[in-house]
C-alpha cells in the first residue's frame, strides 16, 4: 500500500458539494471527468489499497456485465459517514476487487462494502511505514488493528495477490543480492539502491510500476544496513 499524496479537490466537485449536492446526484461529468481522472492522477494509476493497475482491462463478458474497471472508494463508508461522502480526503481510486466473484477472492472497495478502513493512505498517518512484505507475498503490519483490516476490512492476502506480490518480492530481493556484488564499495551499491527507489517513487508516464511498494520495501531494508 502506497502513501497518496493528495492536490486541491476540483473546483467543480468543491462547487456542487457547497451546493448542498449528494454523492448520488453527482452529475457525470464531474465524477468522471474531473474526480476520478484526478484521483488516478494522484494514484498513478494504481489501486489505493492492492497497488494493482487501475484502470483494470476489461473482458467482453465484464463489459457487458457492467463491470467497474475502477471504483471511486469512500475510505470512511457512505453508509456509516454520510457527512464525508464528498469529502475529498475521504475520495479515492480502487481496483474492480474481483467485482461479481465470490466473496472470499473479492479485494479492497469490493470486499470492504459498508465497511470503515482506519487507516487512510492519504492521512497524516504515513501508511508505508505501517506495511510490511513477506517472502511468500503477505502482506502485514505490527500494528495490531492495522493487521486486522488487511484482512478482514480489505481481504489483501488471496490467493492471487499474495503469488504476485511474492513474485516481485523475489524480484527485488535477486535484484538486490546481484547488484550488491556487482558494484564494489558500499558507496556505490547505496547509490545504486537509492536510485532504484527513487524510480520506484516516481512516475513513469503518469504511472507508477504496480505493487511498487515491495520493492520500496526490501530497498529501505537494505538501506538501513547502509547507516
């Protein structure tokens, strides 16, 4: 999970909410147009919760279904907070979270529903310092409520993120392991490792690398050997 840095909300969603507006009548154009190009703006294109790519590639069957290949996700539910249903802080991008499967591989948004996550990636409360990786792909916090809604707010340890979480997980710890030998001197290789980071950390064509925060993890392990 990724730490989002949020701008000033659009001018025409902070218009229509001084207008007394609701979330349900929030015209079109503006929720497409403006919210949500904005908030994957700010995202890089990545889920807020999984770090999957969003917005998701839809089949023929999904889009004839109706799926969502995005979903705009309220952090505090709508159902519990209806004072923040138009809050910006409180407005982000989700993946589809496995939309119309069954609800044990359901992810983020999808699998939350009514529920309240705690921990807002774009709260004050810097999230990446929170999260932690596993070699098989689980992802965990030493935070005690924390650990709990990974799992039981947001469902982020199925089956199918945890293999590809792992799979860059041992990515970056290969990456790591080479190019530590690869480059003589312990200046170097930091150099080397704080490079890689910092790509990670930034956009590329307004996108960041999916699940990026793997790799951001290991590398700030490694780099804290370096101190």
């Amino acid at each position: 999970m990724k730490q989002i840095s949020k701008v000033r909300e659009p001018k025409s969603l902070e218009e229509y909410r001084a207008k007394g507006g609701d979330y349900k009548g929030l015209p079109r154009d503006i929720k497409e147009d403006d919210l949500r190009a904005q908030l994957l703006n700010e995202q890089g294109c990545i889920c807020c919760y999984c770090m999957k790519r969003i917005p998701q590639t839809l089949s023929p069957e999904q889009i004839d279904k109706n799926y969502p290949s995005s979903k705009i996700e309220h952090v505090m539910s709508q159902e519990n907070h209806h004072e923040l249903e138009l809050n910006y802080q409180n407005l982000l991008v989700a993946c589809s979270g496995n939309h119309g499967q069954p609800k044990n591989v359901q992810t983020c948004d999808t699998f939350k529903g009514k529920e309240d996550f705690n921990f807002n990636p774009s709260g004050k409360l810097n999230i990446e310092e929170l999260i932690k990786y596993k070699a098989d792909g689980e992802i965990y916090s030493d935070h005690e409520l924390l650990n709990k809604e990974l799992v039981d707010v947001l469902n982020l340890n199925t089956f199918d993120l945890k293999r590809i979480r792992e799979g860059r997980y041992k990515f970056y710890k290969e990456l790591i392991e080479r190019e530590g030998k690869n480059r003589q001197g312990k200046a170097i290789q930091r150099r080397f490792f704080e490079t890689e980071k910092l790509r990670l950390l930034t956009t590329q064509g307004g996108k960041f690398d999916e699940y990026c925060m793997v790799g951001v993890y290991l590398l700030n392990k490694k780099l804290a050997k370096y101190l």
